[in-house]
C-alpha cells in the first residue's frame, strides 16, 4: 500500500514539474516559437559554415575524393545513428534538454574542426555530429506547440530559417577562409554555438507537450526504459501509413541527394567554382529554400491535400531529374535549382506532417528523429554511391536515376490513397 501511494505521489511530482516549465498560453507557445526559430536560424548558420570549408580543408590536408567521402561518410553514419536515438530523447526528457545537447555538441565540434591541423584530427572531429540535431529538434518544439491542422505551415516556417542559415553559413564560410584563413569560420561557430546554447538554457522551456498529454509522455517513455529501444522506432514505423509515408520520403529525393552531397567536388570539377564561388552558389540555393518553404508550402496547404500536394513534389522531382541529366554548366544548375528546391520542400513538409500526425502525440519526437535520420542517410551512402556514379557515368547519371525513381512513386502514389484520410493540412 505504502508502495502505492509513494508511486502516485512520484507521478504527481513529475506531473507537476512538467506543467510549471510549459508555455501556458497562445502568447507565450507564439514567443517560444520565435526563439525556437531564432535558435534554429543561428544553428544551421554555423553548420553551413563549416561544410563550406570542409572540402577545401580535406584537400589541404592531402585527402583525395576517395577519403574525403569516407569523411562525408562518418558524418552521416553518426548523424543516421543519433537521429532516432535524439528524438526519443527529446520525448522523455523535453526540449531543453534535447536542444542543449545539440548546440553544445556543434560547440565541441566546430572546437576540434579548429584544431584540425591533421587527418586523424579532422576525422576525430566528426565525432560530436552524433548530437547535433538542431533542425529536428525545433521541428519537435513546433510540432508539440502547433494544433495539427497548422503543422504544415509552421513547420513549413523554419525553411526560412534553414534558407537564412544557408545563405549567411555557406557566403560567409568561403570569404572568412579566403580573407582569414580555413580554420577561421571554424573559431566564429565555436564561439557562436556556445552562445546558442546558453540562449537553449534560459528561453526554451523544458517540456513542451500539452497539458493533456504530460502523463502519456511518461508512460510512454517508461515503456522501453532507454532512449536507445530500437523495438520503439520499430514500432513506430509499424503503425498504419507510417512506414509506406517513410519510403517515399526517403526514395523521392534520394537521387538528387546524392548529387549535392557531391555537390562540393562537382563544383570544383564539373562547374570549375573556387570556395567563395560554391558559397555564393549555396546560398542562391538558399534563398530559394527560405522563400519556397517560408512562404510558398504554406500557401499551397490553404488550397491542397496532402496527397495533391505530394503528387506534386513526385512529379517535379522527376522533371528535376531530366533536368540534371541534360545539365552542362553552372547556368543550367541556377535554373534546374527553383523547381529541385520546390519539390524538397513540398515532399519534405508534407511527409513530416504526415508522419507526425500518424503517431501519437507523445512520440512526435521519436518520429521526427526517424525523419531526420532520412539526410544522414543520404550522407552516409552517398559519397560512396554518389562518388560512384560520378565516377563512372558522369553527372548526368544522378538525372536519370531521379526520373525512374519518381516515376515508379508516381505511379504507386496514382493507385493509393495517402494519406488515406483526405485533409487540407492547413
């Protein structure tokens, strides 16, 4: 009895604590949302810098396109590991906490990418990318703030920050290495990413789930005892609609995934750009996102479904396709670049909301850390496939690949109903 009553006082407790560290009104839910942005916006900022720079640094330190994919490889095995793993994390122990180890582990990063002087070092750099999930944790703090059938949009807002992030990172990284050297973006993160998390620390609560669902989140993590229960994302990715949703937001981009993940030797070989050229280049590429993902998704969602919206990324994604396999020069790439950012975002935004809404409220992180995992992945097998393909076809090889990839999605997606409930998401 006695052991009763010690438990329900322990569950009150937690009860308790989880609703004094929670927004409690639209207000302040709308300034945490700001901040989360704000955060998110300097974040990507620094992570832009320093995959900028990374290219460059690997070939000083005398790495050939072999090892410098091997590099790009560990980065994204870490990162495809730790998705997960950091969004059941988020669940159990909320968003402060989940938000603080990932600015301070981009701060541990950017600390020994400073001091890279080595290929062992710069190696062992790459360690901390098993934290560093900046963008999926806003995506958990929104998602757990927003009703539903705003989701879209909202999420469809932190393009913005993602396109601010890579317009200043990516043009910035190159002319700070130019002018100052290529370590120096490296000492600006650093300094910046601890920075960062202090803001975590004192203007982001510590949980954000609903009220009502406080006590799910509890039971919920108790069940699998450990952040790291791979049965839970099993189980996940078992409910109805979640898995086939998962596929096709990893196949429908995958091809063009792997071109910009080579994108950074593509444009020293193919294109012939210096390190301020590709940064500038990279942050065009950014504008786009900011303004198609900030403002465009989520006008499109007032007057769409979900399943229009999402035949339309398909079908965009394998004109891209075309696209790239007839592309001959830097020009022709700014052009094929609108309609491949669109179809991103589109398929990005709109799978999200999607996933999120087929799980329970208390696992959208968990959830939101299997999505995330989707451009690890692309990092960890593309700089072998990708390094491949270019290698021995040429570039116009990941073209071709993203035309037949899209329209086998198209066809299935013409023949099935998804999501099977019908909505405008906004």
């Amino acid at each position: 009895m006695k052991e009763l009553i010690s438990e329900e006082r322990n569950r009150n407790f937690r009860e308790e604590a989880l609703e004094k560290h929670k927004p409690e009104n639209m207000t302040q839910r709308q300034q945490v949302i700001r901040i989360t942005y704000l955060i998110t916006a300097l974040d990507l900022t620094f992570l832009f810098m320093q995959i900028g720079i990374i290219p460059y640094l690997a070939k000083s330190l005398g790495l050939d396109s072999v090892d410098f994919g091997y590099l790009q490889t560990i980065f994204g095995v870490l990162q495809l590991l730790g998705g997960p793993v950091f969004g059941r994390f988020a669940d159990r122990f909320g968003a402060r906490a989940a938000l603080t180890l990932s600015s301070f582990a981009g701060f541990v990063l950017f600390l020994l990418l400073s001091v890279s002087t080595s290929t062992p070092l710069l190696f062992l750099s790459r360690i901390p990318a098993i934290f560093m999930h900046g963008l999926p944790g806003a995506q958990m703090v929104v998602t757990d703030l927003t009703p539903p059938p705003q989701r879209a949009e909202a999420l469809g807002k932190l393009g913005l920050c993602f396109g601010v992030g890579m317009i200043i990172g990516s043009s910035l990284g190159g002319t700070l290495a130019t002018k100052f050297g290529i370590y120096f973006p490296s000492y600006i993160a650093l300094v910046g990413s601890l920075i960062n998390t202090v803001i975590v620390m004192t203007c982001i609560p510590a949980h954000t789930k609903p009220k009502s669902e406080g006590c799910a989140m509890q039971q919920n993590a108790s069940q699998s005892g450990s952040v790291f229960s791979f049965r839970e994302i099993l189980r996940l990715l078992k409910l109805p609609g979640v898995m086939e949703v998962f596929i096709i937001k990893v196949l429908s981009g995958l091809p063009t995934g792997l071109f910009l993940i080579m994108f950074s030797i593509i444009s020293m070989d193919f294109f012939g750009l210096e390190a301020a050229e590709s940064g500038y280049l990279l942050a065009y590429f950014g504008v786009l996102q900011m303004v198609i993902q900030g403002l465009v998704i989520g006008r499109l969602t007032n007057y769409y479904t979900e399943h229009t919206l999402l035949m339309l990324g398909v079908v965009v994604f394998g004109g891209v396709g075309l696209a790239l396999a007839l592309m001959t020069n830097v020009f022709h790439y700014c052009i094929i670049s609108l309609p491949m950012v669109f179809a991103f975002c589109t398929v990005g935004v709109i799978t999200d909301s999607i996933l999120t809404k087929a799980v329970p409220p208390s696992d959208t992180g968990a959830m939101l850390g299997i999505c995330a995992s989707v451009h690890p992945l692309m990092r960890t097998v593309g700089p072998t496939i990708g390094g491949l393909l270019y290698k021995q076809f040429g570039v116009s090889s990941f073209g071709y690949l993203q035309l037949a990839v899209n329209l086998v999605l198209f066809l299935y997606l013409s023949k099935n109903k998804i999501p099977p409930k019908e909505e405008k998401v906004q």
